[in-house]
C-alpha cells in the first residue's frame, strides 16, 4: 500500500476545483485514457494582467493524480502566466507534503499540463507527444525527450527513478535497456555517472504494476474462462458500489481493454475515474494480466 501523506488523501476525497470552468480562456490536455492517465487543465485568466484568475480540472487516474492535479489548481490561482510556468512538478508534490515515489509520474503530467494551458492561451503550440524524441516507452507512449527533461529538471540517477516519474518502462519492463542507454547519455552529458540497476533487479512497482510472469503452477486461461473470471472480480465489487447507490456493467471485452458503464451514484462521480483506476487494480492482481478499464463511451475511439 502506498504512503500517502494526510494532504494527498484530503486533496483525494476532498478535490479542489474539479469539473468544468465555464469561462475558461485556456485549456492544456495531457496524456490519454488508453494509456491510464489523462488530464485537462482550465484556466481563466484576465488578458489585461494575465493573472490567473480561476483554474479547474477533469483527470482520468489514480488518486495520487486527482490530488495532483486539485494542488495544482490551488497553487497556480493569482500567479500571472510567467509565474506559473515556473512551476515545477516538484512544487506540486511539495505543496502535498510529497507523493510516494512511484506516483511522482502524477506531479509531471501536472506540470506538463500547466505548460500546455499556457502555451494554449498564448497561442503558441505546445506539443505534449514530443514528436521529435526517439519513442522508448510504447506501453505509455513516452519518449527520450521526456525522459530527459525529468531527468534533468529532478536530478534523477536510476532506471527505477525515471519509471516513477514518468511510468516509462511500468507496464511490460521491455524497454528498460532503452531507458538505460538514454539515461546513461544523459548523465554523461551532465556530468554525473549513471546508477544503472541490475538486468534482473525487479521492476519498480506502479498502478498498475508489471505483469508477473505465467508459472507453471498457474496455466493461461483459455478466452472463455478468462473473460468468466472477468465477470467475477467485476461481480465481487458491485455489492461495494451498490450500497453508495452505484453500479456496473460489462459492456464488451476486446483484448486488454474492459469496457464498462457506471451507473447510479457512481455516473459522473467526481471519484469515477478513482472507482475506475481501483477496480482495474483489482483485476491486474486478480487475472495477473495487465488491462485497462475503460468507460464504454471510448469504445468507438479506441477502435480507430
């Protein structure tokens, strides 16, 4: 279980300026909900100072980027443009009184969706794929110019470290000597020596955590018991869910993706995305398979 500090849970069960910001004059998008983690940032600023006068957000996570992305909110409101694109994702954990390691990816995708908002209002494009950069992540889409301003801007030394940070190499781990060859370039050029983990040191543990390797002692399932089994972790949690007057449902599986509707309370909870991420967590350790679960409304999106 994480160590989550008392204002990370406060920012989770309690999220400051969550929802839609009607009057909104800038928005920054990050990541997608096909990866696991996504995020809007809203802002309303006054043109004549450019002071940032409300923020919002709507994020797709765990609760370490719910509370991530309320603290961001709370501390941007009355900094003018320039003072907010100073802030790091270091100040956004700060503010949290810190986030466990293998949530820090969560202060990133804050600050990335800062810079994006910013760069929206000003009418600059801001590209959050860093196109540019060798791709060496395919599981979370991250790629080496990334990995370098994370490195860089935290002073980060190990594979483990950019995987906390970024998620790059938290899924399947095969792109863990790509992250090294990149990691060790970039120390070289900053002038420090790598702190490279051992080939068979296990991967860093992350939401969700890698897939254990299939033993003997565990068969594969076939596609029919599989998706049987399916449906009894997701009947194990209805009676959860049914007694704050939620619900769910199986709409369709296609592959590693699980789509679902939530229904009752639990449709468009402020917590949906939180309900979601638990629920998937849920499935992870049970079927020992990485898969995502996702709203029934992204099936047409994820097929093209």
């Amino acid at each position: 279980m994480w160590d989550y500090t008392e204002k990370v849970k406060e920012h989770f069960f309690n999220p400051r300026n969550a929802g839609v910001l009607e009057g909104a004059n800038a928005t920054g998008d990050i990541g997608s909900i096909q990866c696991g983690d996504a995020l809007r940032l809203m802002l309303k600023v006054e043109p004549e100072t450019d002071i940032i006068l409300d923020a919002s957000f709507q994020t797709f996570g765990c609760g370490s980027a719910i509370a991530s992305s309320s603290a961001l909110t709370e501390i941007i409101k009355g900094m003018t443009l320039d003072e907010a694109w100073k802030v790091s994702n270091q100040d956004i954990a700060e503010y949290l009184d810190g986030l466990p390691p293998e949530k820090m990816h969560c202060s990133v995708m804050g600050r990335e969706a800062l810079q994006a908002a910013i760069s929206n209002y000003r009418g600059v494009e801001w590209k959050d794929d860093h196109e540019e950069g060798e791709l060496i992540c395919k599981c979370y889409a991250i790629d080496s110019k990334l990995i370098e301003h994370v490195v860089r801007e935290n002073n980060l030394s190990t594979v483990a470290e950019v995987t906390n940070y970024t998620k790059a190499g938290g899924a399947c781990a095969a792109c863990h000597e790509k992250i090294e060859d990149a990691l060790e370039r970039i120390l070289k050029d900053m002038g420090k020596a790598p702190m490279l983990e051992k080939a068979d040191a296990p991967a860093p543990a992350l939401e969700p955590r890698p897939a254990p390797a299939v033993s003997a002692e565990k068969p594969k399932m076939t596609n029919i018991q599989r998706m049987r089994r399916i449906e009894e972790i997701i009947e194990s949690v209805r009676p959860t869910l049914q007694r704050d007057h939620g619900d769910i449902e199986i709409v369709d599986i296609i592959g590693k993706n699980i789509y679902v509707n939530l229904k009752g309370a639990c449709m468009g909870c402020a917590l949906e995305a939180a309900t979601l991420g638990g629920i998937q967590q849920k499935l992870f350790e049970e079927l020992g398979e990485y898969v995502r679960l996702l709203p029934a409304s992204m099936m047409e999106m994820a097929q093209q």
